[in-house]
C-alpha cells in the first residue's frame, strides 16, 4: 500500500472530524466578527456561515463557478 493510498485511508476513516473541525472553526470566525462589530450584522453573519458551511460541507467540489 502506497504513501498516497494510506493518506486516502486516513482521510475517510476521519471525514466527519474534519467536517466537525471546518463547521467549528467557521462558527468560532463568525462570533469574532459578530462581537467586533457588537452585533450590529449578525444576520449577515449568520447567512455567510451557512454558506460556508455549505460549501465546505459533503459533496463539496472545491470548484468554483465564475
């Protein structure tokens, strides 16, 4: 078994942490900004997290359409 096929290995038996791990760390970037800004666009705030969360989410290419 090669380098590249034990990485993939590693990779799947730990996807939900990874995904845990993103979803964390865009929750934790949206507090920052919403107590920098004392609230005042928390709403946006919001919608922009769950698009990341989206984005990042399962089934994510990575790809972007211009």
């Amino acid at each position: 078994m090669g380098f590249l096929d034990k990485a993939s290995d590693v990779l799947a038996q730990n996807a939900g942490k990874v995904e845990t791990a993103f979803e964390t760390g865009i929750d934790k970037a949206g507090e920052f900004v919403d107590e920098r800004t004392k609230g005042k666009y928390t709403d946006a705030i919001h919608k922009v997290q769950e698009e990341a969360k989206k984005a990042a989410g399962p089934g994510a290419t990575g790809d972007r359409q211009n």
